[in-house]
C-alpha cells in the first residue's frame, strides 16, 4: 500500500454534493459524465494504481468489464453518524475488482474467484481504526516488505515502529483486504523475477550490485510519460531498498 495524496475534487462532483448532499452514491453516478470524471481524478491522484494491492488500473473494450471502481473506505451504506460517506470526496478510492470480476480485461491474470483481494472481502465491514487508510499513511519509509522468492508481503515491524504506525494495524491491513492472496503472491513475484532479471543481467555487464539497483531505482521509481507509477510499487520499492529510498527522496515522489 502506497501513501496517496488527494487531488481537487472533482467539479461535478462538488456540485452534485453542495446541491444535494443527501443523495446516494448510485444516484450521483447515473450520469455518466460525473462518474468519469471523479474516476479520471481518482486515477489521476494514485497514479493508475489501486489503493490498495497496486495493481495497474485498467480500462478495457466492449463486452469486456475494466479493473477499475470506486471504492469507498469508510462503507457508504453506514448512517448511524449522519454523514453522508457516498458523497465525500475523501472516503474516495480508485480500486481494481479484487479477483472477482469473471470477465475482466486481462482476466487469464486478474480473475481469481473465490481468492478475492482488495475493497471484496472488506465489504461493508467499518475497520477505519482497524486498518490502515492510504491517504493517511507516511510516504517514508517502507512499511511493508516483499519476499521476491514468493511475491509474499509482510509488516515491515521497524519501519512502522520508526514512523509511529501500530504493527497490529499494518498486519491487520493486509489480513483484511488479503493483500497476501494467492493471485496477488502469484503477480508480484512475477514482476520482482522481471526486475531481478534486469539487475542480474547488468551485474553481469560489469556494474556492482550497488550501481545495478541506482539504475533499477531511477528508471522504475518514477511517474511515466503518462504520469502513472509502476505497478506493485511497494514490491519494487521493498526490493531496491536503500537505492529505492534515496531515488524517492530525490524525487520527492509524494508530491
């Protein structure tokens, strides 16, 4: 899970919100129009991956389903406080379908049910003090680490205790949303065999591991041409390490 920083909210959507701010989140998105363009920011401010497995976010033609939905963090369906969550631009979240969706775009790789990930197996479930919130996590440093050989993550206990995040809290993250699925084992430790691969490869070509993982680093901690991050960035960030640290740093990359 990666920190998230929440852009402008969207025009439409405060409009609807200050002139109707008791309506519900299905009634807002019945204009195509509206659900859009809160989907663009959304995307915009994660940098085209999921809030929480990271995941790229994806569009997908006719007849096939995108990975893509908004995801409210603190349930929608929830009126025992009298706000109204459907509408507020800060429990917004742009999430892949978690597994669950059969016909999803690149479903040979996404599709996994019933080993489902993400906003699925939260549910309705009311866990704001129960897990992590990614808009509200530090951007430094690292709180989870990746295990290349298997793709498994896990609380990176230091890290949170340096940052003053609770460790319960951070584990209880990835057992709620099953950030440890099989699927997502499964697609992580296929894109960290890819990296190593390349950092082998320029071992090989006479640069010290130290150099190999600089260059790792700048070239795959960064925002694209697109303005999107990698895929499973806290994978590729827990993998370089310190050269990962020093190269987000250098960008400044939560702004």
């Amino acid at each position: 899970m990666k920190a998230i920083v929440k852009g402008v909210e969207p025009p439409k959507l405060l409009t609807y919100r200050t002139s109707c701010s008791t309506r519900t989140w299905e009634q807002f998105t019945s204009k195509d129009k509206r659900k859009k363009e809160t989907q663009r920011q959304l995307v915009s401010d994660q940098g085209g991956i999921c809030a929480y497995c990271e995941v790229d976010l994806k569009t997908a033609p006719k007849h096939r389903v995108a990975d893509l939905r908004v995801e409210h963090f603190h349930p929608k369906s929830d009126k025992s406080s009298g706000h109204n969550w459907n509408l507020d631009w800060q429990n917004l979240l742009a999430c892949c379908h978690g597994g669950s969706q059969k016909n999803v775009v690149d479903s040979a790789d996404r599709f996994s049910s019933p080993d489902h990930s993400c906003d699925v197996p939260k549910g309705k479930k009311i866990l704001d003090h129960v897990i992590l919130n990614p808009i509200c996590i530090p951007a430094y440093p690292c709180l989870f680490k990746i295990e290349r050989s298997s793709g498994g993550i896990s609380v990176h206990n230091e890290n949170c205790d340096s940052a003053g995040v609770n460790v319960q809290k951070a584990q209880a993250t990835i057992d709620e949303l099953r950030l440890d699925s099989e699927r997502l084992r499964r697609m992580r430790k296929g894109e960290l065999n890819r990296i190593n691969e390349q950092l082998r490869d320029r071992v090989a070509n006479g640069e010290t591991v130290d150099e190999a993982r600089e260059y790792l680093a700048k070239a795959l901690l960064r925002k694209d041409s697109n303005s999107l991050w990698p895929k499973f960035f806290t994978s590729i960030r827990s993998y370089l390490g310190s050269s990962a640290e020093t190269q987000l740093r250098a960008i400044n990359y939560i702004e």
